[in-house]
C-alpha cells in the first residue's frame, strides 16, 4: 500500500544519470548557481532565497513563452524536467493544475545555508552509500532562509493540499525519458507537512534508484509543488501505439481514482484508441474495476473499493475521450514529436499532469506479428504445413498456466518447458520425447500446449494410439476436428512402434505398483521441504548461499512435476473411459452422467480447504475477542493484531498454522511466480473466515447434499444394468476416484515447490531494490528467470542481468498483452488477437460447456479479485468471473452457480463445482463482459446455457 512517501514513477522508460555536470559533484558552499538568475516571484529580494521559488507558468524576463522556445535548456537547468516541461505547457495555455518550483538554486542554497554541503562531499570522498548521504540529508532541518520562500509561495498559491515532486535536471528531456527515480509526496497539507515532503524529494538524490543509475556524483534537484487533483478518473495517453506501432494511433489508458494505481499495475483500466485524424473511437475495451487509488486519510493514499455502479462503466464517455485527444495534439504538435501524456478528470474537468517525449520506438517483433505460439528458435525449422496446421490448446495445462502470465512467469514456464516437461512425458511411460522446443508455444503472453506434437509423440502409449482420444479432450468449439489433420503425422510404425509399445506396458505395469507409494512419498517430502523452508531467513544468505539454495528448490520443482504427471494423466484417461461407457451403455441416460457417477471424493485436498477454512471459521466465532479483530482490524493488519493478543495468539497457533501449513502454498494461477500465497498474505483465507461465520450453514452440509444426490444417482442408474457392465462402471469409478484424489494430494508438492522458488527469486528483488536496480518489488514481475539464476551464481552483475531498457521493455509488452482481448482456448495455426470479435454488448444468451449439472436462477456477482471481492459475495449467488482455479473452492462452498469466461470439463473449477453440487458453465467466453453484477441469471450446467433473465 502507498504511504505518504511514495515513488514517482511514469509510464516512460528510464535512463541513467540525473544531476547536472558530473564533474562538479556536490554542489559547493560558494557556488553560483544558474538559478540565482531566475525571477523573484514569490518572496521578498531581502530573503536570501528570492529569486529561488518560481511560479510555473509566469513569463520570466529574457525568456520565451512559447512551447520549445530557446530558454528550454536554461529552464531544465533551473527547474528540472518535470518543472520545465510544466512550465511550458502552462504557457501554452493548457489545463495543467497550478504549481510553483524550488529551482535547483533553492538545493544548493540549503545546503550552504545548513552546513550539509561539506558534510555530503566528504562522505562521498569516504565512499558512503547512499543511504547514508540520504539519511544526513533527512535529518536536517530547512534553515529559515530556505523555508520562508517555500512557505511564501505556498501561501500565494491558496495553502491547498499539494503533490511534492522530485524534478531531476536531465528527466523528460527529449532525449530521454527519466522517471521514477526520486520520491514523489502525495496529498500534503500545512507548512510542517511540505517543508518535510521537500526533504524527501531532495534526499532522493540518493536514493538507491538513483545512485544506482547514476554515472557521476548527484548534482543539483528541483521540486515542483502542485495543487493535488483528486481524481474521480486518471489516466495515461500515448501519442503513437506504444508496442504494436499501428499508425494514426492514441491510446488511452484509464483508471478510477488516481494514476499512481495505473502506474504501479495494482488496478485495472479501461483502454481506449482513438483515430489521430477523424478522433473516431475505433477500439475500445472496458473491464471490471475493483479497486482504486485514492486518498485514505490525510497524507496517506492507499487502495480502496471502486463504487459498485461504476465498476463496469467506462472510466470516459466518449465527448471526454474526444476532449482529451485534442490536448494531447495540441501538446504533441507543439513539441513535434510523439508524447506520453499523464492526465486527470476531476468533477468533469480535464487536467494534464505531465508530458514527457516517447524515447522508444514499438520493435517489429514486440506485438506477435506472426500471431504464432512457436518459439523463435523453432520456428525457422518448421515447415510451412506444420506453422499453419498445429494445433494449440490451453486447455487442462494443470491450471496453473491458466490466463495472462507476466514476463518472470512466462520465462518461468520456459524454465518448465526445458528442464522438466521432457521428464514429465517419461514418466508417462513415452519412450521417444522428441523436441522439446516443440512442447510448448507462448502467445500474447499466454502458455500453449502443441496438441499436434504431443499427439504425435503419444502415439507411443496405447490407450493414446488413436491420436483422437487425446485431441478431443485438449478441442473447444473454436476448432471443427472434421476438418483437422495433425500436420506431424502419425508415429513410425514397425520396430520403433513395437519398442515403444513394450517400453509404455512396462513402465506402466511399474506406475500401478509404486503409485500409491510415490504419494505417500511425495507427501512427508513435501511437508519437510515446507517447514525446513520456514525455518530458513533468506535475508541473511550470502548469494552463493541463496544460489545453492535456489539449485535445490528447481531439483525438488523438478521431482515434483514428474512425480505428479501420471496421476493428471491417469485421472483424465478414466474420465474419458467413464465418459465413453457412459454415452455407450446408458443411453440417453448417460447424458452428462459421468459427472454425477462418482465415488465420494470429499477427502480430496482441495475441497477439503474449503471445509478448514470453515472450521478456522467457526473456531473464531467461539472466540469473541478473536473474531473482533478479524472483523474490524484492516485485511494486511490481522496477522499482526493476532500475534499481538494473548487469546489471538493461541488462536494463530492453534488454528492458523496447522491450516497455513496445510494449505498455505495454494494461491491462483501458481506457475505465476508473482502472484503471492495464502501464507505470504492471508488476506483472502480471513475475508473468507468473514464470510464463512456470518452464514447459517456449514461446509458439511453442502457436502453432505452432494453426497446424498451422488449416492441417488448412481444407485438409480447402476441397478437397471447387467452385472458385468455394472461391476466394469464400478471399477472404473474406483480408479477415477483414486487417481483424483492422488493427484489432489500430490498436487500440494507441486505447488509448493513453486512457491519455495518464490521466496528466492523475491529475496533477489528485495536486494535489487535495495540496491537501486529495481524501483520496487513490482518490477521483479518484468525480470527473465534465466536472468535471476545467472545473478545468484555469480555469471552476472546486478546491471548485467537486469538492464533498465530490458526491464521497461518486459513492462511495455506485458501492459500491450494486457490490453488485448482475451485469446482463445485452442485454435489451429496463428490468431490474430488485434482482430478479435468483441461481444455484442447487449447479448443475453451464452452457451458454453456445461461441467456440473443442474439449473438454477439466482443473482449474478462479477468477481475479479478474490482478496477485495470476497466479503461482498452473498450466499447462492451466481459466481461471474474469467476463469478459476484451485484457490477459488472456499467460494464455490457457497455459490448457487459458476459462469466463467474460460475452462474445461476437467479443470478444477469443473471438478470442484460438481462435487460441491453447483450448476456450472464453462468457456462462456464473453460471460464478464455482457453480464452485470446483480443481473437475474439462469444457469443450465446440463445443456451449457447461461441467460440473463432480468436485467
């Protein structure tokens, strides 16, 4: 959460160097500063300060007005990028709150006037770090010739509350973007209050963001202090498309609340494109805002709810989005060249907050022009037929590759594919893995799995000899399977058929026999790994220790992946055998009944959290005092106020550990390395205690009607058939039930292999921040994982590894991704998602793939954040979001229905929705977008129908 000291961070790229000469080091005790030159606007010539506070916008003497004029260099010296660039916009006559700016002159007069100037010079010949120079800094009080014209000009401008910004001396110059590596103070108001933000904006000019990109000694900073616009809308405009290139394009990103949540990626937008030449709307993509940034309480911003009524709307009408393309032509005409506009809307008024040149050019390749999963080193290797004919899914990937993945996930997954998915098809019993690069594809910053390839190469399995029993599990609508053919063929026959037909019954003869083992196995592993992990403090290791550290985590991630692989495969392999007995023996009976043919499977890990949650629930209802903190203490702050009382510590150690223990490395979309777990913020497992203990029922009752209706179900369809087919159905039901619940209970050591990786690679981002490489731990989200390895071995440097232009490149394209509609889940060949059909925003009916039967009407929920939604989901309501995974079952324990965007009959979500007995539907597609929270809905997870019956 933002605090009053927050990072000022642009949506530019940054670059090295922010003082003036970097020869002159700290600024000298009798220096004569340019800034001595500036015009006294603000405060008395008696003062040894006038002179030194300006007015933004005022005409100076000798200088130009207008926008590029010739003082533009004099400005920056002066007034520093930031404030130079305000300055002219304001002249032009353009909607830029007011401001004025401590020119760099006031910096150097504080540190004469406070005897810091000598003091920082040694320290510097010492060869102190930065912090250490920051820290004099903020230690030092403003003397009173350095304070008075502060206070004078904040006087004249009306004492509003004011965002204090660092303006360094080479930041938004034309050729170059700088931003984000000195402090922004947000909100301020009242002397003491500024006089305190100004000392931050000057300390971090040593900051470790900035020492770190520095080639010189600091040099000389501005500040500029502007009225504070609490925006109902905020947002970033670019001039041209920043990644994909197209020509005669603005884009325009929009948040509710203030920017500094767009910034930092912690919220969603809305996204816009408008034509340059007719300002026609032609793109335009809203999405469901949960939450905001906003002002907390004075001087701290923090996030918070979005309005309910406003979470679906359009940040921007499109008059609004027409009025903020003329600004930002009128500044990029001014300027000649292409911009990045930050701007902001409060009470209908536009307002621009800065403007800075765009310094990189979208590369060819960085917006998937050839719209094909196919790694580039592969993809020069395969023939024309194979590039067009592949077929792709993300079908049933284990979940954890579900959805848009950031750059450090996406190279994780390339991680995966190398080192460990070969292994994976082994233990399959495949005696011939073939390419790995073939395995895998990425697109739009989504993981696919080559169905072709992996079709081809299990062909050596018996059971998959017939390509089409594999490749119809893997097939949504989107592809007409009449009309495919693999493009690999089929594998070899003779000699290397009948090698791998006898390698594949040996090693599967071998996984009946050691199955159940290997589990048990896996989990006492697991458990050891876990609390040895706990036991450890990253913080203090050397980075050969965390190197050594790290090898062993990828060996256990390794084991994990391999050991869990037969288990999903064999429990998707008696599903489709259930399934084909099914539609074979019973009929039209048979419809969808595999769902409903199942054994008990309450035991399995996942659903079994959802019944712990409920029991943590219940035990902090029976403790009073328990109970009030969860319920009134802030989400980030429980844990804490926990410890901190007597009975809430015996709570937290007798309830909250064994359960974190147990269930605490789960968390969505896990291959995602930065998406935290349940023990690293627990936030969601006490919204949903909130949520469990104001209800009337329990998790054993909503077990316990879906045992009833199982037992119903296939005692009244199993006594009409003979005696061999009964008892056929029977043994496969068992074998289904037990590899589901051995790949439930193995399924923890998966995931927490990948959470014990976690730790380090965040252990490395702290120390990049810490360093000044990173501008926060939100930026190892853009990091390559090769990259990290090579650090913590040593191969690397911090600057080596981890170059600022690959970090905002990683940054740009990820944000692109992000933009674009979501891609399909299988496909043939190539898509394009920059032509992507969008839903007709008036459309009632949806039909998608029914996973759990039943029918029922209830009110729709859209949820897209499970932490901040999850104490504003009702009971039986009808759960709409874009896809689920195992994270998500303490919800569904109380949901009518599910509707999401993406899935398949055997995803999680599927499988958790039928043993809870709740009628879901599956890859809707467009289900968030054309429903709305509080719409009646109908739900048929029988036929796959999803109808908004009131609206």
């Amino acid at each position: 959460m933002t605090t009053k000291a927050t990072t000022d961070t642009g949506t530019g790229p940054a670059t090295t160097d922010t003082g003036t000469d970097p020869a002159a080091g700290t600024p000298d005790a009798g220096a004569t500063s340019a800034a001595g030159t500036t015009d006294a606007t603000t405060a008395s010539a008696a003062t040894p300060g006038a002179g030194l506070v300006t007015v933004l916008g005022r005409a100076r003497p000798g200088g130009a007005d207008a926008l590029g004029g010739a003082d533009v260099l004099s400005g920056a010296d002066v007034l520093g990028g930031k404030g130079a660039r305000l300055d002219e916009l304001m002249r032009a006559g353009l909607p830029v709150p007011p401001a004025f700016c401590l020119t760099t002159g006031l910096f150097e007069l504080f540190l004469r006037e406070s005897g810091l100037g000598a003091e920082l010079r040694a320290a510097e010949a010492r060869h102190e770090p930065a912090s250490v120079l920051r820290e004099l800094v903020l230690a030092r009080e403003l003397p009173e010739a350095v304070a008075r014209p502060v206070v004078a000009a904040y006087e004249e401008l009306g004492r509003p509350r004011v965002a204090v910004r660092s303006s360094a001396v080479r930041e938004d110059s034309a050729g170059r973007s700088f931003a984000g590596q000195h402090d922004t103070v947000l909100d301020v108001a009242g002397d003491a209050a500024l006089l305190d933000a100004v000392r931050v904006c000057w300390a971090s000019l040593w900051s470790d963001r900035a020492a770190a990109y520095r080639s010189g000694p600091a040099g000389a900073i501005a500040v500029v202090v502007q009225e504070m616009v609490d925006a109902d809308v905020s947002g970033v405009l670019f001039t041209v498309d920043p990644v994909g290139g197209r020509p005669h394009r603005l884009v325009v990103e929009a948040c509710c609340g203030l920017g500094e949540g767009l910034v930092s990626g912690r919220v969603s937008s809305d996204f816009f494109v408008v034509d340059d030449r007719t300002l026609d709307v032609v793109e335009e993509r809203v999405r469901y805002k949960v939450t905001k940034c906003a002002p907390l309480a004075p001087g701290r911003i923090g996030m918070t709810k979005v309005d309910a009524a406003d979470r679906d709307a359009p940040c921007l009408t499109r008059e609004r989005l027409t009025a903020l393309a003329r600004l930002a032509l009128r500044v990029r005409e001014h300027y000649g060249c292409e911009q990045d506009v930050e701007w902001a809307l409060r009470d209908g008024t536009l307002h621009l907050l800065q403007a800075r040149p765009i310094t990189t050019r979208p590369r060819p390749e960085a917006a998937d022009g050839d719209h094909g999963p196919y790694l580039p080193r592969s993809r020069g290797r395969q023939p024309e037929a194979v590039l067009d004919g592949t077929l792709w899914s993300r079908m049933d990937i284990g979940e954890i590759f579900v959805g848009l993945m950031s750059p450090l996930g996406l190279s994780f997954a390339r991680h995966y594919q190398d080192h460990v998915h070969g292994d994976c098809a082994r233990a399959l019993g495949v005696r011939d893995i073939g390419d790995v690069d073939l395995h895998m594809g990425y697109l739009q910053g989504h993981v696919y799995l080559n169905i072709s390839y992996t079709a081809y190469l299990l062909g050596q399995a018996l059971p998959t000899r017939d390509q089409r029993h594999f490749t119809r599990r893997f097939v949504s609508e989107e592809v007409d399977l009449a009309t495919y053919t693999n493009p690999f063929g089929t594998f070899p026959g003779g000699v290397e058929d009948l090698l791998s037909t006898v390698h594949w019954l040996r090693e599967t003869g071998r996984e009946m026999v050691v199955m159940k083992g290997r589990a048990r196995d896996m989990a006492r592993t697991r458990d050891y790994e876990f609390d040895r992990a706990r036991r450890l403090d990253l913080t203090r290791m050397s980075r050969r220790e965390l190197d050594a550290e790290l090898t062993r985590y990828l060996h256990y991630f390794h084991d994990a992946h391999v050991g869990y692989m037969p288990y999903y495969i064999n429990a998707f392999g008696f599903y489709g055998i259930l399934t084909e007995l099914c539609a074979r023996w019973l009929g039209a009976a048979g419809d969808n009944l595999q769902n409903r043919l199942k054994t008990d499977m309450s035991s399995l890990r996942t659903v079994a959290s959802a019944q712990e949650i409920w029991a943590v629930a219940q035990a902090a209802k029976a403790r009073p005092r328990v109970m009030e903190i969860i319920e009134s203490a802030p989400l980030e702050e429980v844990p804490d106020r926990l410890r901190a009382d007597a009975e809430g510590q015996v709570f937290w150690d007798t309830r909250m550990e064994p359960f974190l223990r147990a269930n605490g490395t789960r968390g969505r979309q896990e291959m995602e390395l930065t998406h935290p777990r349940w023990i690293d913020d627990p936030s969601y497992v006490f919204q949903m205690i909130r949520r469990y203990a104001a209800d009337g029922f329990t998790a054993d009752d909503i077990m316990g009607r879906s045992r009833a209706r199982q037992e119903g179900d296939v005692r009244a369809v199993l006594a009409g058939l003979p005696l061999p087919r009964r008892k056929t159905l029977e043994g496969v039901m068992a074998m289904y039930a037990l590899c589901s619940e051995l790949r439930e209970s193995t399924r923890m050591s998966m995931i927490t292999s990948i959470w014990l990786v976690r730790n380090v690679v965040y252990e490395v981002g702290r120390r990049l921040v810490a360093d000044g490489v990173l501008r926060s731990l939100d930026e190892v989200a853009y990091l390559d994982f090769a990259d990290v390895r090579r650090f913590v071995a040593g191969a690397a440097t911090a600057g080596e590894a981890f170059p600022r232009e690959a970090v905002d490149e990683r940054r740009r394209l990820h944000e692109y991704h992000n933009r674009l509609p979501e891609p399909p889940l299988t496909f043939v060949g190539t898509y394009d998602g920059t032509r992507a059909a969008r839903p007709a925003r008036d459309g009632a009916r949806l039909t998608g793939l029914g996973s759990s039967p039943g029918r029922i009407v209830g009110r729709a929920r859209i949820v897209e954040d499970l932490v901040w939604q999850a104490d504003e989901f009702q009971a039986g309501e009808i759960l709409v979001t874009r896809h689920t995974d195992a994270s998500w079952t303490p919800l569904f324990a109380i949901a009518g229905g599910v509707v999401t965007d993406i899935g398949s009959m055997l995803s999680h979500s599927s499988i958790v929705s039928r043993e809870f007995n709740v009628p879901s539907v599956v890859n809707t597609k467009h289900a968030t977008q054309v429903i709305s929270t509080g719409d009646m809905v109908l739900v048929d997870g029988d036929t796959g129908l999803v109808e908004v019956v009131e609206g």
